[in-house]
C-alpha cells in the first residue's frame, strides 16, 4: 500500500460542491503537486488549466520569500482525483502520498518560488476540491483571475508610509507629499494624493515611481529592505549592494539619510520648468504635467544631473539655462501632436527635449 498524508480540515459547502480547507509544508506541498499547463502537442493546443510559468515571477517570489516577514495568507487552490483519498470526514482527509496528488488550479507561481527554499518553517493554506471536472478547474481558474479588484497602483504605494523601515519608496512619498502640500511647491495640491479632496493632475503612484529610476534598481528593492529590516533600528550603510551613484545619482543622499536635497534638487528642477514652459505648466490641455509629459521630465533629469554635478550646480539657475533652449516648445506639449498617454507620447516629447538642448540621448531607465 502506498504510503499516505493526513489533514486537519475544515469542510465548506458551496454551490460547486464539498471544499476542504487546510494547511500543508510548502516542500510536501511541491512534492507532491501536477501543474496543468496550456500547451502545443503535434501543432494541436492542448488546452491545460494553468498558463505557462513566468521565470521572472517565481524569480521575484524566491526573492520575496528572502525577506524577514514573507507571508502568502491567500490560499493554494488544488483538485484531488477521487482514486487519491483514502479517507474523508468533516474533519479529516487522508490522501495517497504520491508526485501527483495535487493539480494545482491556482498558484503555481507561489509554489514554484518554494523550489530550493531553505528558509524558515513556511506552512501553506490550501483549499482542496476532490474529484472537480477539468472544466470546472478552468472556470474556477477563470473566474479568480479575471473577476478580482486590481490594487490600485497608489494605494500601493502609499502604503510604504506605514512601514516602519526608512525605505527610498517611502521617503520619495514623502517627498511627493510634501510638493504637494508646500504652497511655494509648483505642484501644489497638483497631485492626486489618497483621501484628499483636491482633484490634481497626476497621480501620487505617476509622480512617485519615475523618481525611483534616480535612485535605485527596482530590481534590488527587496535586498535594500532586507538590510533596513535585519538591521533595525540602526540604518545600514549598504556597502554589500554596490549601487551605482552616477546612474543612480539620490541613491547617496538616501544612504546619508538626507532626503531634503532630493526634494531641494528637484524643487529646482521643476521650478526652473515651470518658467521656462510656463504656458504648459499646469494648464490643462497640455499634457505637461500629465503622466507621460512628467515621465518625459524625469528622464531628462537622468541627462542634466551628471551635467550639473560636473559643474557642482543643480540650483534652480543652472537649471533654468540649461533648459532655455525648449521654451520655443511651450504652448504646443498637446495631445494632439505627442498622443494623450503611453510610452511613445513620453519618448517623443523626451526626445524633442534632448534635441532642442543639444545634448547625447543617454538615458536608460529600467
């Protein structure tokens, strides 16, 4: 007799039918799980319960799971052919222990980051279906992925603000915040901020994330709060991270712990835009100050400040001259020669910026 696996459960009745609810160790959980993936067999489509798994996702999972309080409260939602259970009640299930008990229906991502772990106990919650028709897996499959609230962007990053770690996310909020509510700020209560009852232009996740391509790679954001997190509450000098300071030119006045001239540098910057573009600055029907006009702004920030610093200027003159040449653009940063939105409408009004200025297109933000 092969061997087998016992649950604690707790047994649900919907209109689908019995579902079972319990928890499980991830590496058990892996061990013992099918993936149904869509697939091409003989230039027929086969068509599975799962999509192809994304590298790239279960990479950025693994990193995840590196982190001092990784957590996955959502369950991993699985079928049980029936010739598996060897035992059920209200309360209790027994399955045959074998590679393929499971088939996952949703959460195959979340799984696959187990596949090497090594980190602390991790226990997972499962529901369990027994015996669910492969249409049905699908549509259960379906209706998770198309029927949920997406987050909305800004939420998400407001809520670094509660974090108790001075994170770069955080702190370039806090600067938004504070553009948007210093009255000297040219974007004065011009930014969406939640709860707020000013309608603004641009929203605080727009305003907020351009910012981090001055600052850090994205791509290390776990590891940058991974330190803040182990060495808490003393601030970590993330040497081990080797962030480069000239592509990345705020990263060393986050790691000083002095954001102020991040604001003070940009405070410039944006004042200095706003007289030289002065007919687009804030007017509605440019879209200057809108995602993509923004967008444009922030790369070419990326080319002027090595210029600056090799000058050791970035006050709001050197900026106002350096950025005189574009003002024969104010009046005419429209939709209706850029586009409304998008990456073409921002690479086009950056590209204008850069050839008006004279200066090498360097930019390459991830």
């Amino acid at each position: 007799m092969s061997n087998t696996i016992k649950f604690s459960v707790i047994k649900a009745i919907q209109p689908i039918g019995e579902v079972y609810i319990a928890k499980m160790h991830a590496k058990d959980l892996l061990r013992m799980s099918l993936v149904d993936r869509r697939r091409i067999d003989e230039d027929d489509e086969i068509i599975g319960i799962q999509r192809p798994l994304r590298i790239d996702k279960v990479r950025e999972i693994k990193k995840y799971l590196t982190t001092q309080n990784a957590t996955f409260p959502n369950s991993i939602i699985v079928n049980v052919s029936k010739e598996y259970v060897t035992y059920k009640s209200d309360t209790e299930l027994e399955l045959k222990d074998c590679d393929d008990t499971f088939t996952i229906i949703d959460g195959q991502h979340r799984l696959y980051g187990f596949d090497g772990y090594n980190g602390k106990e991790f226990e997972l919650i499962l529901t369990i279906f027994i015996g669910l028709e492969v249409s049905l897996q699908s549509e259960v499959f379906s209706v998770i992925n198309s029927q949920q609230t997406k987050v909305d962007p800004s939420l998400n990053v407001h809520l670094e603000l509660a974090e108790k770690i001075e994170s770069p996310t955080k702190k370039l909020v806090q600067i938004a915040q504070t553009f948007n509510a210093d009255k000297e700020s040219p974007w004065y209560q011009r930014i969406k901020m939640l709860g707020s009852q000013s309608p603004g232009i641009i929203s605080l996740a727009a305003f907020v994330r351009p910012l981090f391509n001055l600052t850090f790679p994205e791509r290390l954001l776990t590891d940058i709060k991974n330190e803040l997190n182990y060495s808490y509450p003393i601030f970590p000098d993330f040497r081990s991270l080797s962030i480069d300071t000239v592509r990345y030119p705020f990263w060393k006045f986050y790691v000083s712990q002095d954001p102020s001239m991040i604001y003070k540098i940009l405070l410039n910057y944006f004042n200095a835009f706003s007289q030289v573009l002065n007919r687009d600055w804030m007017n509605l029907d440019s879209i200057l100050n809108k995602t993509s006009g923004y967008n444009a702004m922030i790369k070419l920030l990326a080319d002027l400040i090595p210029i600056g610093l090799s000058k050791g200027d970035l006050t709001e003159k050197f900026f106002h001259e350096i950025l005189l040449p574009i003002s024969k653009l104010t009046g005419s940063i429209t939709s209706e020669i850029y586009g409304s939105s998008g990456l073409y409408s921002s690479n086009t009004l950056y590209k204008d910026f850069v050839h008006e200025l004279r200066i090498k297109e360097k930019t390459q933000f991830e």
